[in-house]
C-alpha cells in the first residue's frame, strides 16, 4: 500500500508529516484529508485573525492534492 503524508500548512507555517499513513488509495487519502481538515476547522479564530489553513497530501512521489480553508482578504505570504 502507498504511504501519504499529510503536511499542515496554518498561515505560512508548514508542519510536516513525518510517519504518514499507508493507506489503500487516493480515494482514502481525500477522506482523511478531509477529517483533519474537520478537526482544524474546530479551532477556527475570530474573522479578524484568520488566515488560510491546509492539509496537503503527498506520497513519496510528490505533492497530490491540497484541502483548504482559504478566507478572502487573509494575508498571504507565499
């Protein structure tokens, strides 16, 4: 089974996975994906200090795909 790595991006911090998960597909990969990003969105700040939030999955290949919350008008720095 392939490994994903979920890295979490909060504003310009980058937290990476450094275990990841065997998993059986991609479809799996999105699903879990999603349920980390479910668990950040419980800890969303006030409107006024938001900024774009991400779990971005990987395999040992390269990047796959991103799940994010992304705030019109949050700052950007990359």
């Amino acid at each position: 089974m392939p490994c994903y790595y979920f890295d979490i991006r909060d504003g310009d911090a980058l937290y990476p996975d450094e275990e990841g998960l065997e998993l059986t597909d991609q479809r799996a990969a999105e699903i879990e994906a999603a349920h980390s990003l479910a668990g950040m969105a419980k800890e969303i700040p006030a409107p006024e200090e938001r900024h774009h939030m991400a779990v971005e999955v990987r395999t040992n290949n390269g990047p796959l795909f991103q799940a994010a919350f992304i705030y019109p008008g949050a700052p950007t720095n990359h």
